[in-house]
C-alpha cells in the first residue's frame, strides 16, 4: 500500500443494519487497496463483529 494513494473515508452506516457486512467485504478486495487508503468511520465492535472470518489486510 502506497502513503499516495488518496485517503477515502468509508462510514458504517446503521449498525444494526447491512452496512458493516458490506464494508467488510469491500476491504477484503484487493482491488480497493489498489486504489486507496480506506479509513473506516464507525463503531468498532460493529466493524469486528461483521468481519466473520473474512481476512481484511
């Protein structure tokens, strides 16, 4: 991952809904850090609880 890459912010949304799954998923693609420095906005124990065994980088 480069330090040039644009910093985008990414926020969960509802955590009681889809929105952490989703951003999940979006950070298990290499294809996101190819293209920029995600910087997820929310709660953390929503983010660590969607992750369901899906390897974020």
């Amino acid at each position: 991952m480069s330090n040039n890459l644009p910093l985008i912010a990414i926020t969960l949304g509802d955590v009681a809904g889809i929105g952490p799954e989703v951003v999940v998923k979006a950070l298990a693609l290499p294809e996101v850090w190819d293209v920029c420095r995600p910087l997820v906005i929310g709660d953390a124990r929503a983010l660590t609880e969607a992750r369901l065994g899906i390897p974020i980088p």
